[in-house]
C-alpha cells in the first residue's frame, strides 16, 4: 500500500539555520505531495503542495521538489525562525486509492532555538 | 473566509457512550474528510464525503460513521466507545472537484478523551 517515511525527530536548529526534512514515499500510482504543519492546540494547515513530477511547491519561504526517480519531496528553508517552531507533515494522495484520502508520514518535530 | 469550524473543542466521554462530532467545511467546499490523530498511530483517514455521499473510507470498525448533510457539513459518530478512541480528530475540507482542488484546509480538531 501506499506510505510516508519522514525523517526522524525531534530536530532541533538556531535561529536562521538551514533547514532539511526529509520525506519519501511508496505509491502505486502518480500521487499528489503534501507537507503541513501544526502548531500546538492547533490543526494542520496546508503548508505547500505539488501534483506532478518536477513540479516546485513554495510557502512563507518553504520549499519542496517532487521528485520522481527518488520518491522524494524533501522540504526545506534557507533561514528559520523560531516561529517556524512545530510539527511537519509529509502526506500523499494518490488517485488510485481515491485522491481523497491523505496518507501521512509520522510527523518531525521541529525546534528553533534564538 | 471563515474556516473549517468543529465542535465542540473538548468532549470526555465514557466508555460504552457514543458521541457526535460536528464540522462546517468552507462555505463552498463540497468535501469533507475526517482523520483520527494519535500520538501511537498517527494521523489516519477515517472516511470522505462529498455531496452528501461517502466516496472513500478508511479501515476502522463500524462504530465509525458520519453524514453530510445538503449544506455540506458533516457529523461524525463513534458508538460504543474505547478507551483507544481517545484522539484528537480532525475535519478536512476542500472543493473536491479535481486533482487539483486537494490541499485540505483543517479545522482545529476536537479532542476526545474516553474514561
């Protein structure tokens, strides 16, 4: 079936460090990739999105590249901040199993020290 | 706009009760997605309906249901209810139309706690 592997948490960085998390996936057929985040007390919000391979989704100074031949949509930031402190949430859709249904990667959490 | 809107915030509930949980999509948004959230399996699809019909389901026991009613809110029910129902659950919606539409905006959830 289809899953999310993220990379491992807790992740903690300073103020204005590079970024990296990773995300892979497993999907039988062409997926829609996600990454949301949530902040404590609160629901996910939709922080980028990409439906097609090669295609660069972009937000609040976040990025991630789908990438096909490595399964791969590993979401980064030139310079975090400590507001950028949350959890983060790679997720797929695939139109097979119904382009409804969010499958979810295990979430990383993420600490910005000033 | 306003968002997606659940209710209640917080509910405590017995074991053996049953519960509903209510949520109001985006006006406009015809789909709505429900999701469990616990700390031991994660966030994990419960069912979506749009237009009044349940398209996708995910894999729990019955005592899971939901509606969705004309005006595009949906109710959730647990029946019969266990301590590992506990969770915060999550109420998604979005247009539905296409591929493109996906990108589910979320409510803040309501947290259930089974005792």
């Amino acid at each position: 079936g289809n899953s999310v592997t993220q990379m491992e948490g807790p992740v903690t960085l300073s103020e204005e460090a590079f970024l990296t998390i990773n995300c892979t996936y497993t999907a039988t057929g062409y997926p829609s990739l996600f990454w949301y985040v949530q902040y404590p007390g609160e629901g996910l919000q939709l922080l980028l999105k990409a439906t097609k391979a090669d295609d660069k989704g972009s937000n609040k100074g976040f990025e991630a590249t789908y990438r096909k031949e490595t399964t791969s949509f590993h979401l980064e930031k030139g310079s975090v901040q400590v507001s950028d402190s949350a959890v983060y949430f790679c997720a797929l859709s695939d139109p097979i199993q119904g382009a409804q249904k969010l499958v979810f990667g295990q979430g990383t959490r993420l600490t910005i020290n000033p | 706009k306003a968002g997606v809107t659940q209710t209640p915030r917080y509910l405590i509930k017995t074991r053996g009760q049953q519960v509903t949980l209510s949520c109001s999509p985006i006006s406009g948004h015809r789909s709505v997605s429900w999701y469990q959230q616990t700390p031991g399996q994660g966030l994990q699809f419960l069912f979506e309906y749009f237009s009044e019909t349940q398209r996708n389901k995910g894999n729990f026991p019955g005592r899971f249901s939901g509606r969705q009613f004309s005006n595009s809110r949906s109710e959730m029910n647990v029946s019969t209810l266990e301590l590992g129902d506990s969770a915060l659950y999550l109420c998604a919606s979005s247009l539905g139309r296409t591929r493109e539409d996906y990108g589910y905006t979320f409510g803040s959830g309501t947290r259930l706690t089974v005792v």
